[in-house]
C-alpha cells in the first residue's frame, strides 16, 4: 500500500494559500444552488472566519443572487447567462443604497471560471454538472485552495486535476467524502483496509427491478433524507450519484475499486467509514445536514463551532445497515467499470446521464431508461484511447459525442413507446 500514488484529499497535510489572520476570503461557485445557499448561511453565522468576495450562478434566480451579494458585499458577481445581465444589474440597484459601490459584474459560459481564479483563500465549487471542470482547473492553476462539491469535474477531468492540485489543496465537500477525509486523519495510508461509502437507497430502496419501471418523476423527487437539487436528487434515485462517488472516493484517496464498497443506511446518519487493518472501523456520523461538510470544505484545519446539528443522545435512535441490490440497481457496478476504465469514459458515463436524467424529467424517458441508456451510451463508446494524459478537448469531444448518442437513443425509444 505504500507504493500507491499520493491522494489529492489527504487530511494530514494542510495547504495554505494566503496564510495570516481575519476571515479567509471565499469565492462560491452556484451560490443559488443547494449547496450556495447553505454555504452562505454558514458564512453569515461565522462572519469572523469567512468573507465572501465573489458569487457565481448560473442566472435562473436573479433575485435571490442580487440578494446575497448586497447581504455579503461581495466585490464581483458573475452569470453564465448573459440574457439576464440587465436584470440582474435592476435588481442589484434595487438592493443597494444611494452612494454604495454596486459590484462588478461577469456575464457568459467562462464567468465562473474568471472569478474561480480571482484573489481569494478558498474557491467552493458549488455548480453542478461537468460544466464545473474549467473552474475547478482554474482554481488549483491560481493556487487556491478549492473546497470540491462538483464532484463531476474530478470524475471527468481526473488526470487533469490531479496534475495541478498540490497536497492539501482539495478539500471534499460531499458528505460522503467529507467523512472518509475525517476518518482518514485517524491513520496512516498503510493502515487503510477499505473504504465504506454509504448510500440512503434513495426513494426506493427495496423496490424490484420490475417494480420501478413505472415510478414517476415527482416519485424520483421525494428523498427521504436529503433535501437537493432535481438533478442529485434523480441520480440518488438510480444510485448514479453513488457511483459518481465512488469513482471520486478513488481519485481522491487513490484507493483501488475493489476496495471501496457501497452499503445502503437508510437513515443517513453515518456519512461514510474507513476499516483499519487491525479490524477498527471508523465512522463518522451527524444528522443529514451539508452545512457540515461545507463547513469542513471552508475551515479545515479548524472546525466551525455548530455548523451542523448534533444528535440527542438522550432518546432511542435505529441505525440499519443493508447490501446493495445490484440487480435493481445497477449504477454502481457500471461505474466502477467505467473508473477502471479511465481516460474519456467517466465523461462519457457522466454526460449521458445528464442528458438521460433531463430526458426522464421532461417525460422524454421511464426511468429504468435512464441507467439502460447510459450503459449502451458506455458500451458503445468502448475502452477510451487517450494515449498517455487527458486533455480538455479530449473530454468536451467525448462528453460531446456522448450527450449525441443519448439523445439519438432516447427519441427511438419515445418513438417505439408511441407505436406500441
């Protein structure tokens, strides 16, 4: 185990951009999203260790956007969608008073890139979907410390961040990971048996194969734990999410597959676990609540005083534990083929799902049709031959092809449903 390559999130070393004292300045990438929203809510309790300096969103909820970056003074505002700049310069007017600076504001596909290099200690990369890639690189090329929710941008770009990151420079946010990063501080690498990644089961855990092809979409939007965005939210449903994360638990903590396991725990309390070699196991646990991992993402070394809520020890609580249901959901499995695969082929699972899970919310595709998919989009596009190194153009052309073949797929299939 010793001769493994050095993991990109390893809770032992600490990488400090712009060390000194006051808040540590923060970018937020996706503010308006769920994990923006929160992240903001964590800095606003903790105005001592945090300042935000720039916001970036996607530009769906310009109002709300307007409103963090008056309550945070941020110094720059930046949106993928330029249609909204107009609106968004109104309401930011609206919000400020007579005689205080508005911020700058960034508009187009490369906004949130601008501002992930931008001066500050700590970029949370809060954008959902591969579109994070270019951020998250510009944030580890600028030598920021970037605090990773996109989990996409690891799995699609993963020899491309891993040749820019320093030790100590990826700190997880996900909760899953968060949790391994915790439990890892406890040992050494050589002490590492196995990597326990946890998964609720979504909203149907326990149903058949057969059983869920006719769940609908709002079925797909009712967790029952976790409170996230549509998109999350339907790969939870199919467990692509969990095996999103099991590729990033792999380029993270450079553990091979066949030792990270997925076992399902309904009521999320227990996060993730690591399995020493003299037989401990570690877990680490809180009530389901992402304030928890963001604030680790932004503070670590040092923890925020009440980020997350605690438990009540004082009253009776069930903890279960069960095996995964390969069968009906076989997400997992692919994934791990597509990880050991390498090159292109994480991007070209992950586009297709996207592209699979907006067909399923616009009625365009059952849900059973979302994981079938994908895995003919993964057979088709075969062992990747990228040579010796990944480039970017490498993964948009991939991701490009992918997202085409999805879509081809999925209006034969809304064409034979329509005949039959």
């Amino acid at each position: 185990m010793t001769d493994a390559p050095a993991p990109l999130a390893d809770p032992h070393l600490v990488y400090d951009p712009v060390a000194g004292d006051g808040p540590k300045d923060v970018v937020i990438l996706g503010s308006t999203g769920s994990i923006g929203t929160q992240a903001i809510d964590l800095v606003l309790r903790n105005p001592d260790r945090f300042r935000v300096t720039a916001l970036s969103a996607n530009g769906g909820r310009v109002a709300l956007l307007a409103e963090q970056a008056h309550r945070l003074r941020v110094r720059t505002v930046a949106v993928a969608r330029e249609d909204v700049v107009p609106e968004l310069r109104e309401a930011l007017s609206a919000r400020y008073g007579a005689g205080e600076p508005l911020p700058e504001v960034l508009a187009g596909p490369d906004a949130a890139t601008l501002v992930a290099a931008s001066d500050c200690h700590t970029v949370l990369n809060g954008i959902t979907g591969s579109i994070g890639l270019a951020p998250t690189l510009a944030a580890l090329e600028a030598g920021r410390t970037l605090a990773l929710a996109n989990k996409e941008s690891l799995i699609v770009g993963g020899p491309l961040v891993k040749a820019l990151a320093k030790p100590g420079q990826i700190i997880p946010v996900d909760s899953e990971h968060a949790a391994l990063f915790q439990a890892l501080a406890a040992g050494t690498r050589a002490d590492v048996r196995k990597l326990v990644v946890t998964a609720s089961g979504g909203p149907f855990r326990g149903r058949t194969r057969q059983e869920l092809a006719a769940v609908t979409v709002e079925d797909a939007l009712a967790h029952p734990t976790w409170a996230m965005g549509p998109v999350i939210t339907i790969n939870s449903a199919t467990l692509v999410n969990k095996g999103l994360e099991v590729i990033e638990a792999h380029l993270l903590y450079d553990i091979p597959f066949d030792r990270i396991e997925v076992v399902v725990h309904p009521q999320s309390y227990v996060h993730s676990m690591v399995e020493f070699t003299d037989g401990s196991t570690l877990a680490q646990a809180t009530p389901p609540d992402m304030r928890g991992p963001i604030a680790i993402g932004l503070g670590w070394p040092e923890r925020v005083p009440d980020a997350a809520p605690v438990f009540d020890w004082s009253k009776a609580s069930t903890w279960e534990f069960f095996p995964l249901d390969d069968e009906a959901f076989p997400a997992v499995n692919l994934a791990r083929h597509v990880g050991e695969l390498a090159g292109t082929a994480p991007a070209v699972f992950n586009a297709a799902n996207e592209e699979c899970v907006e067909a399923f919310r616009t009625g365009a595709l059952p849900f059973l049709g979302i994981i079938d998919t994908v895995t003919r989009v993964v057979e088709e596009h075969g062992t990747p031959d990228t040579g010796t190194s990944l480039t970017v153009p490498d993964v948009l052309e991939a991701e490009n092809w992918a997202r085409a073949r999805a879509r081809e797929l999925t209006a034969r299939t809304a064409s034979a449903e329509a005949r039959a």
